[in-house]
C-alpha cells in the first residue's frame, strides 16, 4: 500500500461560483471579467473556469497561449489579455480566435497594428495611467492612441480601463477617477474600472466592466475586514497532520535558530508542511494554525519540510491529528487572511506560492 505524506491542498469550486455571485450583488449593473490569471491565484485555472463556465461574463488572464487553450476547449465568452500582447504571433491571434486585449503604451499599439489578421474587429482595453504608474496611456499619449485606431482599425470595439492603485485604503479611488474622467474627456462608450477592492467598497467606481480577482477566492482585499465579514467562502485549504509530538521543558528551545523557548512543561506537534509546500518560512512564532478543530500557533522557524505548533492546550492530539494550515478544513479553521498577516504578506502570495509537489484534491458539494 502506498502511504503518501499526508499534506495537500483542496480546492472548492463551488465556493468560487459564490464568490462570483456576490460579485454580481455588489456590482449589479456591471459585467464582470473573473481574473483568473497565476493559474486562478494558484486555484487552478481551469477549476475556476469550469466552475464559473456557466454564469461568468468573461475571463481574463495574462498569458496568450492560456487564452487559446480556453478558446479550443470551447469558452465563447470574452477573453481578456490583461498585460495586452507581447509578440507578433500575440497579435494575430488576438484577430484568429477573438480574443480581448488590453494595450497600454504606444509600442504595443504598433505590435497589434502591424499584425493584426486583415478585416479583424478586435475587442481593445485602452488602458490610462491615471495614478498607479505600471502601465497605461497618459495626457501625452493617449489622444494619438485614439485617433490611430480610429483611422486604421475603424472597427475595433473600443473600451477604456484604469486600475486602482489605493482601492483598499484611506485614499480610496476618487483620485484616479477624477484623472480618469480628465483622460476620457467626452469618453461615452464602455468603460472597465472596479477591481475587488473597488467592487465592494466604491460602486461610485464599478464601471460597464468590473474584474474582481482575490475577492472570487474567498479573501480579502481589506486588512480591516474579514473575508467572512464579506460574505465570501474561502475556495482553498491547505491542510496536513501531525507526524511527531514532543515534549518540552522549560528553556528548551523548537527548530533551527531556536526561535522559540519553552517558558514551561510543553507538548508541540511536528507538521508535515513546510517552506518547500509554499508555507511561508517567515511566518513568526504565534501564527494560527488549527488542530483537531481547536486553533492553536505555529512555534519556531518555519523548515523546509516541517513546522512545529503547540499541542498544550489540545490533550487529545496525537501522530495523525488533522491540522488546517489555511481555509477550512478537518483540522479547523483558520482565515488565509489571518496568516498572511501574521507573515506580512497578503493571502494572494499565499495562494499562488503552493508548491506543485502538494497533492490537489477538488471539493464536489
């Protein structure tokens, strides 16, 4: 029999089609791209897809030959290139299967000009840089933009983007929209603005177009705001078990570095999960973990295979006890959110740091 280590990663799609379905109470008037670029924030792209195949509006994702694949396995909704084209071949495949793309700086505009399949009537984000500073047309470049594509692709399908750079902050986005409406100018077609942070918090900023991304994962784009204080379902679990248990006395000290000393009598489990699995290896003492449905906390340095959590207060944990590293699972829960704070990060890297050698399982409710 084939005993495999026990840590792996479980993926509920349907928890996904809720999320995008809260998407659509908060953004009503609003169609919405579900991102599902880094392999759906490491959820899977096709699993997302799948998922949402029914009820999504559109996809969008970064790389051209992934668009493809979706277009050949019969996706008919629109297709966006959030990053645009980057080759030639880009280009013509844009006119070749249809798909939408975003350009963003004059180059990119040449690229698609010159490549672009004759009589093609391509669907293009124009993008304006409005604060964020990555990519987008500015006062300088934009007009040109414009009046390129009016004369030489008259029948493209033209709509104008911007991303939010402070959405989940003080600042919030009436900043950018007021740079934005001074870009547009007497704009009156289609415009694609509300990221998560915007779809929840601002529906002054939505937009015909929205795109949420972590929000369709079930976290949050809010450090203040829970996800279940949102109303949406976490859609990934990282989970394991014990596979040793020790016990400490005080002075005694837990992993490389000895990070951690027991102030008293102790007993700690040893987790098969570590850094190498995409566990943060950063993650401080006191971190949450939950074992055998009780929370608890990560104690010492995070090693390459394994880390270590307090079994004091949780007497009947044994070798095999169920442990929830993040989401919901047998061992618990426990908020990605919450851990990436402890981390400092964000659950997005969380998310898309899981290492391909944690098995995948899928959720069927």
């Amino acid at each position: 029999m084939k005993i495999s280590r026990p840590i792996r990663v479980r993926i509920a799609p349907d928890a996904i089609l809720d999320n995008y379905r809260a998407v659509r109470r908060h953004a009503p008037k609003s169609r919405a791209f579900a991102v599902v670029k880094a392999d759906a924030y490491g959820h899977g792209q096709w699993r997302a897809v799948q998922a949402l195949r029914g009820e999504a509006d559109g996809f969008a994702l970064l790389e051209c030959e992934n668009a493809v694949a979706l277009r050949e396995a019969g996706i008919d909704q629109p297709i966006l290139l959030l990053e645009g084209i980057f080759s030639a071949r880009d280009a013509r495949a844009v006119g070749e299967y249809g798909l939408s793309t975003v350009i963003h700086c004059p180059e990119q505009l040449d690229l698609l000009l010159g490549n672009l399949p004759p009589d093609t009537a391509p669907d293009i984000c124009l993008k304006l840089n409005t604060g964020m500073n990555r990519l987008g047309f500015t006062v300088a470049t934009l007009a040109r933009a414009r009046q390129r594509l009016a004369d030489e692709l008259p029948r493209a399908r033209l709509t104008l983007m911007t991303h939010f750079a402070e959405a989940d902050g003080e600042r919030g986005v009436a900043w950018q929209m007021e740079r934005f409406r001074a870009l547009a100018g007497d704009w009156t077609g289609p415009v694609c603005l509300g990221n998560s942070a915007a779809i929840l918090r601002h529906p002054d900023a939505h937009g015909d177009w929205v795109r949420p991304g972590i929000m369709l994962y079930g976290a949050s784009p809010f450090a203040e705001t829970s996800a279940a204080e949102l109303g949406l379902r976490p859609a990934m679990t990282l989970e394991s078990a014990i596979i040793a248990v020790q016990d400490l006395q005080p002075g005694d000290r837990v992993g490389y570095g000895g990070t951690f000393t027991a102030d008293r009598p102790m007993r700690i489990g040893v987790v098969a999960c570590g850094y190498a699995d995409g566990y943060p290896r950063h993650a401080p003492n006191g971190t949450p973990i939950a074992v055998m449905g009780e929370r608890t906390r990560l104690l010492g340095r995070v090693s390459m295979d394994m880390l270590a959590c307090d079994l004091t207060g949780i007497p009947d944990a044994h070798i095999g006890a169920p442990v929830t590293l993040w989401g919901h699972g047998i061992g618990g829960e426990v908020p990605a959110d919450e851990v990436a704070a402890a981390a400092g990060t964000i659950a997005y890297e969380l998310f898309c740091a899981v290492a391909p050698r944690v098995p995948v399982t899928v959720d069927h409710d």
